[in-house]
C-alpha cells in the first residue's frame, strides 16, 4: 500500500478548492481524493461515487519527473491536480458523458504531457458479487430486495 503525500493541511486545500468548483454538480455523491507515489511520480487521485455505491468513478493522473527533472515533487503533483480540476469541470459540462479511458494515456495540458486514466465501476454490485461466490446468498437477497424498495425503481 502506498503512503498518501497530502498532510492534512494540503489535503483540506484541495477538497476545498475542488468541492468549491464542482461541489453544486454532485447529484447524492460524495467526492474523495488521494495523493501518493507510484515509482518516482506522484499520481493524484478523485473519486466520485454515488452515496448507494451504485456508481464509482475513479479517476487518476500523473506525470513523469523524469520527463520534467526541472520540477519538483510539489510541482508535479500540483499539475495533476489541476489536469483533474479541468476534467471534472469538462466532465460535468458534458452532462457525465466524457471519460478517460481505462489504460493510462498521454495528455497534452499546457506545455505539459500528463497520464490519466479512469474506471467505473458498480461497487455495490461487486461486493455482492463476491458475497455470491462465497455462497452469502442471504446478504444478496437483502441487498436486492432493498434495492427493489428504492425510490424510482
């Protein structure tokens, strides 16, 4: 398990800045975020997931300190966070209809060349289906019959 590079104070800067901006297009979501190294790089991370964990959406960026020696750790994650700031501003502008793809891929931001990717995912769906697998059949019939009694459905 990597150890997060945010201490608490720039962490709160962040969500902060990032539920300032995008917090009036949450729709019964909640919004996370982490920071840490994967090799020499920082990778930053947002996710947005629906309060009944219907809809997950993992969305990560990083960039090479070796392609940019001159910038420091800071710097790099700084423009992560900032490629990802723009995301969800074009993401929401599209009406949720704009994704990055699964595999990491290229970016051009700015003068900069930043790696992101991203992944949805039903995780209350997984977590039963790894109940089902390991034959809790009645942790999944609740869970189904209480999504039947849902509000819309």
């Amino acid at each position: 398990m990597s150890k997060s590079i945010l201490d608490a104070k720039r962490y709160a800067a962040i969500f902060k800045v990032l539920h300032d901006r995008h917090g009036t297009s949450l729709m019964d979501e909640t919004l996370t975020i982490a920071a840490r190294i994967e090799g020499a790089n920082p990778l930053f991370q947002v996710v947005l997931e629906k309060k009944d964990r219907t809809i997950r959406y993992t969305m990560e960026a990083a960039v090479s300190r070796v392609a940019y020696p001159a910038m420091s750790l800071g710097e790099t994650l700084d423009v992560c966070v900032d490629f990802l700031d723009w995301y969800l501003a074009e993401y929401f502008r599209e009406d949720r209809d704009a994704f990055l793809p699964l595999d990491w891929k290229a970016f051009r931001f700015g003068d900069l060349e930043v790696m992101a990717r991203g992944d949805l995912r039903n995780a209350l769906l997984d977590d039963l289906a790894d109940a089902w697998l390991q034959g809790d059949t009645e942790s999944v019939t609740k869970a189904v019959e209480g999504l039947k009694k849902r509000p819309g459905r």
